[in-house]
C-alpha cells in the first residue's frame, strides 16, 4: 500500500458514519419497478451530488456526475437506483433502512443502493483531498436495471449520453472482482387451447373425441417442460473452468421454470397456459445454439400435433463475455483488491446477469464489484447488506479510480 492509498482509506473510513446514514436514506426512499417511480429517489440523489461540488446531470431519471478532465482516460462507475419489489413476509421494515449490529436493512440495501452510496462517496473521497486525476471519471446512478437497463444504462450508453473507455460496475457477489460473466435467456412459451367442459369432452386422442372436444393447454405444455428439464439434465454436466466466488454454488447452467398460469376453473379444460423460464448459462456455453435447439424442438411439436397452437418467444437474449484480466484496467481493479484485504484476489465468476452487458457490447471495458453475499436476502424478504461490506466497495471504487487515472 503506498502512502496515498492509505490516504484514501483513512478518508473513506472517516465518512463510514455519513455513508451509512445516506445509504438509510437512500433505503428510505421506495423505488421499486414496477411501478418504476424514480421523481423522488433521482432528485435526492442528484442533490447530494451537487452538494459535494459533482457536475452533475439528470436524463430520464439516471442521475450522472462527473469529475476531471479530458487529459486521460475516462472510467465510469455504474450503479442502480431501482429496485425489485417488495413483498409479504418481512420481519423489518423494507423501507426503513434500520440498523441491526452490523447490518443494514431494506430493499435495495444490497441491491443496489448499496453501490449508489459507495461510488458517490469514493468521489467525495476524492474531491476531499484535492487529488487530481489524469483523465474523467464519470459517475453514474440509473434507472430499471431490474428489468434489462431500458431507458437507463441501455439509453445512456447507446445514445452516447455517456461514453468510456472502461467501467467499474457494482452489482455482484462481494470480496472478488468479477470478469468473466453467463449469459441468459428469457424465453416465454404461450399455448392457446379449447375451452369446454371437461367431463363431458375431456383432450383425448381419437377415437375418444368428436369436434366439440377440449383442448387442454396445460397438458400441451407439459412436453415443452420435458424438454427443457431433459435440457437441465444436459448442461449440468459441463462446469465452467472460471473461478466462482465462495458464495455461488453453481459451477453450471440452468434452466429455471421462473412463472406458470392457465386453467379456468377445476371442470374446465384450461384454454390457455403461459410458461415463462429463464435460461442461465456459464461463459463457456453457446446461448445461440440452445436457442436454435428449442425453436426447433417447437417446430417438430406444431408438425407432430395440428391441435398445437403454441408461440415461443425471447424476451432477453445476453450472450456470456470474458473481459481482459491483464489489461491496464484490470490491473488497477486488482491492485485495489490487494490493498482493501491485504492480500491478491483474483478475478472470478458471475451468472446472474447485469448491465455490465451493455457496457461490454459498446466496446467499453467492464469489471464487477459488489457487496452482495447469499445471506443477504436481495430479491427476498429481509434483504440487509453488511456495514463493512459498503465501506469496502467504496474504498475499490475510490482506489480503482486513483491506480487507473494517477498522475504519470
């Protein structure tokens, strides 16, 4: 650690008491999509950028601050403001940012607000002791990555809003940076069916039914089901050969049945039945030749049945990417590991999908970093992040930035 480093440590561990209160606030403030309400949760977080002397802009409720000149390199710090819903069971407030000992609890705690508070303070950070980077670094808090980056990251980077030449994303598994990323799929399988009672003209195969016959959408499904957990069976044996952090339990891809609905009522044959699945893969695997597979698996079923009416359709497609691990970024990213735990932390493995995607498709460098543990509960009731956890995603967000835009 050299002297400027420890610097920057010293000053972030000063802020703790001001980064938590702000991330309770932050916590405080629902932002759940849907609704996808951000008015409130952009203008708080636009002011505290101001307040720390951030140029700062706000396009369609992402909020974008920026710091230093056009001298260097530019890096961006990315982060969400929304969250996913908040539903029954909670044993604490989910907006009420309370602390228990060493954790903060609410939705979005850990995912994302977390990452919001800890890159604006990495900046304050900065700013406070006057260090002067060679090149921009430009901050950015944005809306609806929970439903694929639409009209935040996506809008920002494709419209050339921001541009970088590497970024420093927040939203992973904690204690490794992240470069090598899954892919996935989310498909949606619609079949429409014939409503009748289901008693007198059950879905049976000839000679057992006349025109006024059922058609039972659910029983159609089925096969489509088979098919994918015939898939599931398939990918589990091939394990990445990239690292995954100790909190992941899977080395594989999946496929995950995530929203079934049909059937009118228990003497009825059910007339429609919408299967929606999410399919998970590790970098290694080929997303478009899965994608084939199925459409072609559909294709022989419509042939096979002439009472099949069924639609597949893709709803996300994001192929796997593995980012440079010895470029000049990603030294800078290591070399901050190093300093915040003492020790190398080499670079692991995400599956769960980000906006780290859209940043890669646009040719922009991208790492990970993150506070989230499993015993965090994101996505599930009682969601808290550990205290120390933020602090440390600030001080990598605040480090990053110094070994990659330093004085030469």
């Amino acid at each position: 650690m050299d002297k400027m480093e420890k610097i920057v440590m010293e000053k972030i561990d000063g802020m703790k008491d001001e980064i938590i209160r702000f991330l309770q606030e932050l916590v405080q403030i629902p932002s759940e999509v849907p609704p996808g309400k951000y008015k409130e949760i952009s203008k708080f977080v636009e002011s505290k950028m101001k307040e720390f002397k951030i140029n700062t802009k706000v396009k369609k409720k992402n909020i974008i601050g920026e710091i230093g000149n056009d001298n260097g390199p530019s890096l961006i710090f990315n982060a969400h403001i929304d969250t996913v819903a908040t539903d029954d069971g909670w044993t604490k407030d989910p907006h009420g940012g309370e602390i228990v000992g060493n954790k903060i609890y609410g939705r979005g705690a850990a995912d994302d607000k977390a990452c919001v508070a800890a890159e604006i303070f990495a900046i304050k950070a900065l700013l406070d002791l006057g260090i002067n980077l060679n090149g921009k670094l430009i901050i950015t808090a944005v809306i609806n990555e929970e439903i694929g980056g639409l009209l935040g990251s996506e809008y920002l980077v494709k419209d050339e809003v921001i541009t970088g030449d590497a970024c420093l994303l927040g939203d992973v598994c904690c204690d490794y940076p992240i470069a090598y990323l899954g892919g996935t799929m989310q498909m949606s399988f619609i079949i429409k069916g014939m409503r009748r009672q289901a008693q007198a003209y059950p879905d049976l195969p000839p000679p057992n039914r006349n025109k006024y016959s059922g058609i039972n959408a659910i029983a159609k499904m089925v096969k489509i089901m088979n098919f994918l957990i015939g898939l599931q069976e398939e990918l589990i044996q091939m394990e990445t050969k990239y690292p995954i952090p100790p909190e992941l339990p899977s080395k594989v891809s999946s496929v995950n049945f995530t929203m079934i609905n049909g059937g009118n009522s228990l003497l009825t044959t059910p007339d429609k039945c919408v299967l929606q699945c999410a399919i998970c893969v590790i970098p290694e695997m080929d997303l478009e030749s899965i994608k084939v597979r199925i459409f072609n698996f559909v294709e022989s079923l419509e042939k096979e049945d002439p009472n099949l009416n069924i639609t597949a359709q893709v709803a996300a497609f994001i192929k796997p990417r593995i980012t440079e691990t010895n470029s000049i970024f990603a030294q800078a990213v290591k070399k901050a590991f190093k300093t915040v735990f003492e020790e190398e932390r080499d670079f692991k493995t995400s599956i769960p999908t980000t906006d780290a995607q859209i940043f890669q498709e646009k040719g922009i460098e991208t790492i990970l970093i993150g506070p989230l543990r499993g015993e965090n509960n994101y996505h599930a009731q009682d969601e808290f992040v550990y205290i120390d956890d933020v602090i440390n995603v600030t001080k990598i967000y605040a480090l990053t930035a110094l070994n990659y835009l330093k004085k030469i």
